[in-house]
C-alpha cells in the first residue's frame, strides 16, 4: 500500500498501536537496491509492521548537489519494498513534509558532523536530522534501519536519538556490495563502464588498510597514506577525502587503539562515492 499524506498515515500507525504491533521503519530516498532491501528484510524479521519511506529530501542537499537529477521510480521501488516485506510505503511530496513557513531544524553539533561528508557537504546533516525527525514523529517507530555504508550519518542520528531521548532504537545493517566490492548505493547508476570499473579500487584499499591493521600498523598517517596511494592508482579516482577516525565519536586520533573507521569519498568523473570500513581487533 502507498500512502501520500501524513494524515493518512498517522491513521494508519493509530490503528497498528491499537492492535500493539511493533513497527520497524526503513527511511529512505528511494532508487532501491539490495542495500536498502536487505534494511527492509531485517525490519520485517523484527517487527511486525514495516513501513519504508521514499523522499527525496531537499534539505540534505547543497546548492551544487544532483537533487533535481536524483534517480526516481516509484512504481520499481514500490514493487521491490513489498516483496521485501514491507507492509506500508510512505510517499509524501516536498510540501507535504516542509509545510509552508517550517523554520525548524534539528541539528547535532561537533566533530561528528563537521568532518568527513560534514566537511564537504555543510549543510547536509542538518537536512537529514530535521527530516528522519519529522519523519519519526509521523511513524512513530520502535526501530529504525539504517545501512553502514553511510557510517557517519548512523553515528549522527545514533547520538541525536541518545540525545533527544528519542523512543527510537537505530538498527544500523553491514554494507551490501557487488561482486567486485563497489558498495551498493543509487549514485552507481552515474557511473560509466570506466568509471564502475574503477570504483572497486575504494573496498581494495580498505581491504588493504585492515590487514595492515591487522598486521600491526596502528599509524593513522601510514594507514591513511596506504589508502590514498592505492586509490591515486586510478586515473579517475579524484579524492575527496580519506580519514580514519575513532568510531562513532569521530575524533581525531593518531593511532588506531580503540574502535575506529577509514572513511573516503571519492569522485570518479562526476560522481562522488564514499565507503568505509570499522577497524577493530581480529575475532
Ligand atoms: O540515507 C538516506 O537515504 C537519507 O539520508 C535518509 C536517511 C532517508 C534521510 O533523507
């Protein structure tokens, strides 16, 4: 079922409290892949109810940014959700979520949104806290899915939620990726033959800097220099940024101790990519 309007699904989630069914939500901006339908399949595992939302919000993207050339398909996502369980897909139009006049944002301040994509895109996290807000004041969920391909914007609305003392539990799923490695996201879809091609250097060389973790290099400098040679080896890799920071805090370190992440954002023509991977002890 597509609902459009946030009346008619507050009437919905009213009924489903009624009958106390649990609801696992799955936010999204829709264009969807085996990523986003692995979310869907975990949240139907956990709940009894699975509401997905597709919305491309405005907000969370730069003036510069491909928000009017965003993939869309309703009707493929539509059918893709269902079969992946979800009960209930929400819909709504800009206006319909940034009613006339809003003036309201929610925002997390500090380290954990000013680098990485925090850094290159400042007002990105901003339009992501305030719309998954307004989003969970609508469905009201018990959980919600998130994928750790985008590790920064999990820390994010993990803290908001610890912050805020949302009634929320932030689920966040393993990255999904192609054969070659190149982690699942709607922007793939930019890329040419070439360009696909070289992508898979990115998981390559996060593969590389967790052995070397692994192996016993701890220096944030060599192990981000490790990553950055590597991707340098592609002609159409253009980097954004490479990091590795502790993780989910995201503060600087210069040796990898505790729990920390190697993030890059990469542009390969015009698309930018990003990925990551958590470097933690060896099970
Ligand atoms: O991850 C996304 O697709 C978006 O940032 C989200 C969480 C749906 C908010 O618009």
């Amino acid at each position: 079922m597509v609902i459009n309007t946030k009346d008619e699904l507050k009437r919905f989630i009213k009924n489903a409290h009624e009958e106390q069914k649990t609801i696992g939500f799955v936010p999204t901006m829709g264009f969807l892949h085996k990523g986003h339908l692995s979310l869907v399949k975990k949240a139907k595992e956990e709940n009894q109810l699975v509401v997905v939302s597709i919305f491309v919000n405005p907000t969370q993207f730069g003036p510069t940014e491909d928000f009017e050339t965003y993939p869309r398909d309703i009707q493929t996502d539509t059918r893709l959700a269902m079969e992946a369980g979800a009960d209930v897909i929400f819909n709504p139009s800009t206006e319909e979520m940034y009613v006339p006049g809003s003036s309201t944002w929610v925002e997390v301040e500090g380290d954990i949104t000013s680098v990485l994509c925090g850094a290159s895109r400042p007002t990105h996290f901003r339009g992501v806290t305030t719309v998954v807000n307004m989003l969970f004041n609508i469905v009201e969920p018990d959980k919600a899915y998130f994928g750790q391909k985008d590790a920064q914007q999990a820390a994010v609305l993990t803290k908001m939620v610890q912050d805020l003392h949302m009634n929320v539990e932030i689920v966040v799923c393993p990255i999904v990726r192609e054969a070659d490695g190149v982690a699942l996201s709607s922007r793939n879809i930019y890329l040419n033959k070439e360009e696909r091609e070289q992508a898979a250097v990115l998981n390559r060389s996060l593969q590389l800097v967790q052995e070397a973790y692994w192996k016993g290099e701890k220096s944030v400098e060599v192990l981000t220099e490790l990553i950055v040679k590597n991707i340098n080896q592609m002609p159409l890799a253009e980097i954004d940024y490479v990091n590795i920071y502790a993780y989910p805090s995201l503060k600087t370190i210069a040796k990898v101790e505790e729990k920390a992440i190697a993030a890059v954002a990469v542009k390969f023509g015009k698309t930018r990519l990003i990925d990551n991977i958590i470097l933690e002890k060896r099970k």
